[in-house]
C-alpha cells in the first residue's frame, strides 16, 4: 500500500508533464492569441461599399468608426470580431484579438456571427428580405444593410494587411413620386424578380478560399465570386424593406418620395446574367403596387452597380 501511495505523486507529476509538452506543442503549432491590429483598405478597384457617397466617378467608398469586420486566423473556423481603432477614408486600423502570427488571414465585412467557414469555403445565408437604413447625414448618401457579408480580403502571407474587395453585385433603383398623386407618398418595398428564374437569395451562399485555381473564385487574384447552394433552400425573388421596424405600421412608416427628385435604393444579390432581364415591383405604404419589366439581358457584375431604368427613363410612382 505504501509503495502504491508513493507512486501517485510521481505519475501525477508525469501526467502533468506531458500535459504541459502538449500544451507547449498546440500553442506553437496553433499559434498565441492576443491582441492584433490590422491595416484595412477598400481596394481602389470597387466603386462601391454598403454605405457611401456619390462622387465623380461613382461611389466613394469609406470606413466608418461603427464598421466591425470578422478574421479567421490560419485554419481556425471561428472569426474574431474586430472594431476601428484608426480612421481615414479608404483605410483605417481595426484591433481585436487572434493568433498573432498565423500562416494567414482571411477577413470578412460587415462582421456577423451567422457567417461560418466549411474546410475551404466560407458559408452563409443571404436572406430573400433586406433592410433599407436611411443614413440621415450629407447630400446624396445611401444605405443598404445586406445580411451577407459584401466584402471580403485575404492575406496569404500571414502579413497584417488587408485590402477588402466586394462579393455581391447591386441594383440601383431610381424613383420619385407623381405630381399628379394627392398627398405625400411613403414606398414600403421594392421587390426584384428575374425573369428567368435567376436566383437573388438563398441559405447556402458559399465562396471558396483555398484553391487559387477553383474556376469559381480568386481571391488571390482579387476576384471572389459567391455561389448559391441549389441544394438548399433558394429564393427567386428579394424584398427591400423600407419601413423603421421600431415604429408602428402605418401611412407614413416608409421612405417619403419627392415630387422633384429621384430617390435612390439598392438591391444587394449574387453576380450574375439577367438572360431575359428582370421586373420591379414597388408598394407604398396605402398597398398600392406599381410594376415595370424589362426583357433587356444585363450583367449585375460583382462590386458594380447596374441603373435599372425602364424604357430609358427613372420610374415615377
């Protein structure tokens, strides 16, 4: 019994070694977490971001102190959220906390806990509705709060710099209200179809990450590319929402149209060919529908925006 009770301590402390070397062998493999900053800018090539202002040559895209973005570290399936530390225009500074010398660094806007990586392929849904966000600020702003992430960077080298590029494509919507309607008109939704069954939504949106020469992404080369799952749920058409969730429905809980002015929206979706063009609906807030359709083929190219007009000229509700 002594001899028993005299090895205990000893294979204790044998147990607690090797537990140690263990540890000692993840911590260098996987890497120390802690706190890391990263130098972020929007690529020169996009004109456009999910909120921005009209300038000479399209959108001027900036960060704003409010953005968060979300970095997978190497292999790790879980991404740490980061907030602005720094601001300037194009480029600003994020910190929060990852593996400070992973191998690499794949980086997602804006950050959602929903977005998830498969092996080598981010995953995560784009929603068949979205929400318009009125900025409130400055001349011809604009407002969009797609649920999927609309950017995306990768850094190969483990290097803590990353140049974000767009994933989706967007419709700009142009309307006003007719002089010859009584009262103020408030427009609820603006609803896009294909009408060749394109597909706008869907649960299973995935980009591949790895394989520099996958046909369906370059991230490498600055050229990612979303792809919807058909094996789960899809959605044909998608719903911009432009009431305040916050306020009780009525006439005047939507987006006020002007008699004199166009008012812009836009409609995030996955890059891809209208083969037979694509019909609008729009609603105001008294349930009246007013609808336009075009046969026109067009592209709606990732990180550009494509004007629908309908026979040449911006609808009038």
């Amino acid at each position: 019994m002594r001899k028993i009770l005299y090895l205990l301590p000893v294979a204790a402390f044998f147990v607690s070694c090797v537990a140690d070397s263990i540890q000692e062998e993840l911590s260098t493999s996987q890497g120390q977490h802690g706190v890391c900053l990263f130098d972020a800018s929007i690529s020169e090539r996009e004109g456009t971001r999910v909120v921005g202002e009209w300038g000479t040559d399209g959108i001027l895209a900036e960060w704003e102190s409010s953005d968060r973005i979300g970095v997978f570290a190497g292999d790790e399936t879980q991404a740490a959220v980061f907030t602005v530390k720094e601001l300037d225009g194009t480029n600003a500074v994020f910190e929060g906390e990852t593996i400070a010398d992973a191998a690499s660094y794949l980086a997602f806007y804006p950050y959602s806990e929903l977005l998830g990586r498969e092996g080598t392929s981010l995953s995560g849904k784009m929603n068949f509705l979205q929400r318009y966000s009125s900025p409130g600020y400055g001349e011809n702003r604009i407002g969009i709060q797609p649920d999927f992430f609309p950017m995306l960077a990768y850094s190969p080298t483990g290097a803590h710099s990353l140049s974000f590029r767009q994933m989706c494509a967007y419709i700009r919507v142009r309307v006003r209200a007719s002089a010859t309607l009584a009262g103020d008109t408030y427009l609820k939704s603006v609803i896009l179809q294909g009408n060749d069954g394109e597909v706008l939504a869907g649960e299973g949106i995935r980009v591949a990450v790895a394989a520099a020469d996958d046909a369906s992404l370059n991230i490498r080369t600055g050229d990612p590319v979303l792809s919807v799952d058909a094996s789960e749920q899809t959605y044909s058409a998608v719903a911009l929402d432009l009431t305040d969730p916050d306020q009780p429905e009525g006439e005047t809980n939507g987006s006020l149209l002007s008699q004199s002015e166009f008012t812009e929206f836009y409609i995030a979706l996955p890059p891809q060919n209208f083969a037979k063009g694509c019909k609008l609906t729009f609603i105001d807030t008294r349930n009246r529908y007013m609808g336009t359709l075009t046969s026109k083929p067009f592209n709606a190219a990732r990180g550009q925006f494509v004007t629908f007009r309908a026979g040449g000229a911006e609808k009038v509700f």
